[in-house]
C-alpha cells in the first residue's frame, strides 16, 4: 500500500519555454526547469516551446498546451518566468483559470510563485506580478505610438520627409506601405559578388532590409 501510494503522488510534469526571436535559446530555461522537476521527483512529459513574442495571445505551441491541459494529460506546468507564459494578464490570468479548472498546477521557478492551494500567499503574488506584467508592455506600447505622434509631427512641419532627411535616412512619410522587394534578385545579385550596400542601391530598398 505504501509503494502505491507513493507512485499515485508522482505528478506528471510539463514545460512551457519560450523565446521572441529565432536567435535566442531556451537552454537557460530548460536547465532550471528540469533541475527542479529532478528535485521534486517528478515525471516529465511534454515540452512546449514558441518562438515568438509574448504579447500575442496565440501562439502554437501555448495552444497545444492548453488543449492537452483540457486532456489532463499532465499535472503541473513548470515555466521559467510570468512573463515568458504571457505578458497580458487578462490572457495569462484567463490561461491561468483554465489551469485551475483542470486541476493543474502552475510553477514559475524563479520566482517562487506555485498555484498550489496550500500556497495562498505566493498566488497573490502571481497576480501582482501579472499586473506588472502587463503594465510594463503598455509602457512599451505607449513610447512606440510617441514615437510615431513625433515623427507626425516633424513630417507635418516639413522637419522629415521633404528636403530634410529622416534619421533612418528614408526620407518617407509615416504609415507608409511596407516596400514589397525580389528576394530572388537579392540572392543573385549577392553571388555576383556584389555589397550589400550596392544591391540595396541598386533595388531602391534599404541596407538594413
């Protein structure tokens, strides 16, 4: 009785790991996660991975996670950080209720937050941080849309766009169409041995594109 009772506590564990762009690595975050899981003794099964912001409330890999949640196919949810599960809180807390309803029990490891009903004190602290987290993306999102009153205003007042250049050196309006260019042409040119600052001159696009 004693050794069922011990395997019937071994909770199925899975990861959820995510990185914005295809540069960066989830290595940091798998590392603390499967520590934490061997410390605990518990059975991984599933590792769900994006690539891709935060802010976006579908992401492939988050979906299929929580449509095997719905499944119970396991019992608890390790993440490294709040912000790397979601950065709205209305979409991470939502999740978060889903998680809840199945039975499910969702860890950020570095920061000691853990959904567990005996834990009444760090789930408040998951909220909070979860309001901070979405906080500092519409801090984001406020000084991008400034940006853009600013440049308005300087291509209103002739400052860019006309005879004066833009600091980017495009000298375009704002909300302008985003340049549609060969990419075949980009490569050709680039086996002829050609710079990119020249095949950039010689398609009307621009370096960085």
């Amino acid at each position: 009785k004693t050794v069922t009772s011990a395997c019937a506590k071994q909770l199925r564990a899975a990861f959820y790991v995510r990185v914005s762009t295809a540069d960066q690595h989830c290595e940091l975050q798998l590392r603390d996660l499967r520590d934490q899981a061997a410390r605990q003794g518990w059975e991984v099964v599933g590792i769900y991975e994006d690539v891709m912001s935060g802010a976006k409330a579908s992401r492939p890999a988050l979906n299929k996670l929580m449509s095997d949640a719905r499944a119970k196919k396991f019992d608890c949810l390790l993440v490294w950080k709040l912000d790397r599960f979601g950065r709205s809180l209305v979409d991470c807390l939502n999740n978060l209720q889903v998680l809840e309803n199945c039975g499910i029990r969702f860890i950020a490891v570095t920061q000691g937050l853990d959904t567990d009903q005996r834990n009444p004190a760090s789930r408040l602290l998951l909220h909070v941080l979860g309001a901070a987290a979405e906080f500092e993306r519409s801090l984001i999102l406020e000084r991008t849309r400034a940006g853009q009153m600013r440049y308005r205003e300087a291509y209103e007042n002739g400052e860019v766009g006309h005879t004066v250049h833009s600091r980017s050196g495009r000298d375009l309006a704002p909300h302008r169409p985003r340049k549609i260019f060969d990419r075949d042409a980009v490569i050709c040119l680039h086996r002829q041995g050609l710079s990119r600052r020249r095949i950039a001159r010689q398609l009307g696009i621009g370096v960085g594109t």
